[in-house]
C-alpha cells in the first residue's frame, strides 16, 4: 500500500527531471531508503554522479 509519503514524492518527480535526494528530503524522511526501495520496483532511475545521488521518474519501462 503507498502512502501519502510516496505521494510526495510523486509531485517532485513529476516534472521528470532530475532530483537529488536533498530535494527529496524536503518532503519524506529517509529519502535514501526511498530511493533504494524505488529503483528495486524500477519506478525511479538513478545516477550516482561523483559523491551525489540523483534520481528521477522512470521515463519508459524497464525491458524484460
């Protein structure tokens, strides 16, 4: 079940650009946790940038 959590992040995601998780933080606690849980389902993309996570909306379906 999601919760009105993942549904903030919904609206940051949104846009389908790219957002760090210090963004994400804004409107979830543990953003990392979140972020780890997402890309597992391949709801997000993420891109480890030097020292940086960001992440966005899957943008098309991950192949099979």
């Amino acid at each position: 079940m999601r919760t009105a959590s993942f549904e903030r992040l919904q609206s940051v995601l949104a846009d389908d650009d790219w957002h760090s998780e210090e963004e994400l933080s804004a409107v979830v606690r543990f953003p990392e946790l979140w972020v780890r849980q997402l890309a597992a389902e391949d709801v997000v993309e993420v891109s480890y940038d030097a020292d940086r996570v960001r992440v966005r909306r899957r943008l098309q379906p991950a192949a099979a």
